[in-house]
C-alpha cells in the first residue's frame, strides 16, 4: 500500500533546507539584505510536503513598501517577512510575543553577527519579561473563564462551555511555562505536559474525552480560578508595583505601561479586585482636546490608598 504524504523527515528535511539555501544564494548578491532568519517547523519541529517556511529578511535601515512575501523557492513556500535591522532590535527588546515565536529561530545567514549574538542573547528570558508575559496569559485564562460562566450559568449551553474550558487550556499551558521562564512556542500543550502533567489532562484531556455535567463543568471553572489564585502573587506584580506610589491610573494609563488594550486588561483588573488586590474607581475625561471632561474611564488604585 503506497504512502499517501512522504513520510521520509530526513527527506523533506533537505528538501526544505535546500530551498532556504536557495533563497541565502540569491540574497548574498543583495547589499541591502544582512541576515536571513528562520523559525517554525523547520528550526526546531518535523515538516512534511504541506509544510511551509516562516523566515524573516534583515534589511539595512530604510522605509519600506512592503513588510511580506509569499515566496517560492524550488516548490517550497517562504513567508518571508521583510525587517528593518532597527524594528527587528526594538521587536527583540519588547520580548512578549516575539520572545515565543523567535525562541527557538535560527540564523541561517548575516553579514552583521551583532544580529546573531541579540537573537540568542533574546531567548533568555528574564524575571520581569516572564513576569509580565505571565500576567498576559493569565489575562487569556480570566476571560475564558467569563466565556465559561456565560455559556455555563446564562446560556446553559454546556457543550460550549466545554469548548471554551479547552480553548482555556492552552492559555493555563502558556502561564505555566512563563512562570518557568520559558516562552511558548506552538506545541504550548505538549511543553506544559512535561512541566505540569496534571494542569493539561484536567483542562485538556479530561474534557476533550467526552461530555460534562453542569455540576463538573462548574469545578473545573473553579479550578482554573483556584490556579490563577494560587499564583496570585506571581502574577499580580507588575500591577501592584505599577500602582505603588499611590496614584489613581486610568486604563489607558494601564494600557500605555503594559501596551496592551484596555478591554483586554479590564477583566483582569476586575479579577484582581475580587482578590482584593486593587480598588476600582472612575476618573473624569475629555474624549478630544476641545471636549469638557464629561465622561468616565475606569481607573484603578491601589487599597490601600483609597479615601474615603
């Protein structure tokens, strides 16, 4: 019986190689370009033919038309991403998300080895950066556990419910490999596996194998509170030491410390205040310059300097 897809890693492997190389070949006659990077299945997982190559183009410093291409190399796909040698550094010092989708990148090719000595220098995560990135996941984690309680308490669709406890497992994977000062990549599940067996077969798992009654719906919703709580301290200190000196911060206050919207910070925020950690107020604002301060954006302060 003949195999439908090639099955031959260390085959397509080379294939796939082959066609970055091709791509470096005709780069190196390209002044502008000076280095040549890649990530995804073929920097550090298994590619087969339905396989394409993520890759990033570090340009000298100039304004560009255009950030991204869909390449063909020998058959192969390139999604060549094109970056300015300075956003590329500025991309690598805000961590975050490029700190998960370049961890585990390869430099395939540069002229300026400054460029390979800030990528690796970029896969050690520090505490403040894993601080941080957890706090975001832990956001992920608080909103689907609004999604649950709605689809569970309101909507009583319990299948639904189920489905968004799943979707929560890979938010609870991603916190608990930060809070190892690791960056996620794809296979969020699988590394968290190794590092929390029993987080993924609860919230994973367990309600992928079949359906679940209100009453066990309900416990996990708990559990994935009880996590979060148990992690509290961990999470919360980017925000308790933002709010430290006292003063009342706005959620664009918040959003312009963190860079992260305000509707996503919110929830958590209000999670935040159920656990007693911060006080939620209002503070008066103008929608343009011109406009008389006659609205009101939610505002944060710390407890223990509220007056009453």
């Amino acid at each position: 019986m003949s195999e439908k897809f090639n099955t031959n890693a260390e085959e397509m492997t080379e294939r796939y190689l082959g066609a970055v190389n091709s791509f470096i070949e005709k780069a190196k006659k390209d002044v502008n370009i000076i280095a040549v990077i890649i990530a995804g299945s073929l920097a550090n997982d298994v590619v087969w033919e339905k396989s394409d190559i993520d890759a990033t183009a570090i340009v000298r410093d100039q304004k560009l038309s255009i950030g991204s291409f869909t390449l063909d190399e020998d058959g192969v796909i390139l999604n060549m991403e094109v970056t300015e040698r300075s956003a590329f550094v500025r991309m690598l010092e805000r961590g975050g998300w490029s700190s998960s989708f370049l961890s585990k990148a390869k430099v395939m090719y540069t002229t300026d080895d400054s460029i390979t000595k800030m990528l690796e220098q970029s896969k050690i995560i520090g505490e403040r950066d894993a601080q941080r990135s957890a706090m975001s996941s832990a956001c992920n984690v608080v909103y689907y556990i609004e999604k649950c309680e709605k689809w569970l308490y309101i909507k009583k669709d319990y299948t639904y419910c189920r489905y968004y406890i799943i979707k929560m497992a890979e938010a609870l994977a991603s916190l608990e490999i930060w809070m190892n000062k690791e960056a996620p990549g794809r296979e969020v599940l699988q590394r968290a596996q190794v590092l929390n067996p029993e987080l993924v077969e609860r919230f994973y798992y367990y309600p992928m194998s079949r359906d679940l009654t209100r009453d066990e719906l309900e416990e996990l919703i708990n559990e994935a509170d009880d996590y979060l709580t148990k992690h509290l301290d961990y999470i919360s200190e980017p925000i308790i030491n933002f709010l430290s000196d006292g003063e009342v911060k706005t959620l664009h206050m918040f959003e312009r410390q963190f860079r992260w919207h305000g509707h996503d910070l919110v929830h958590m925020l209000d999670w935040f205040v159920t656990k007693g950690l911060v006080e939620r107020l209002s503070e008066p604002i103008k929608l343009t310059p011109k406009s008389r301060p006659n609205f009101e954006e939610i505002a944060f302060v710390s407890p223990k300097h509220v007056k009453f």
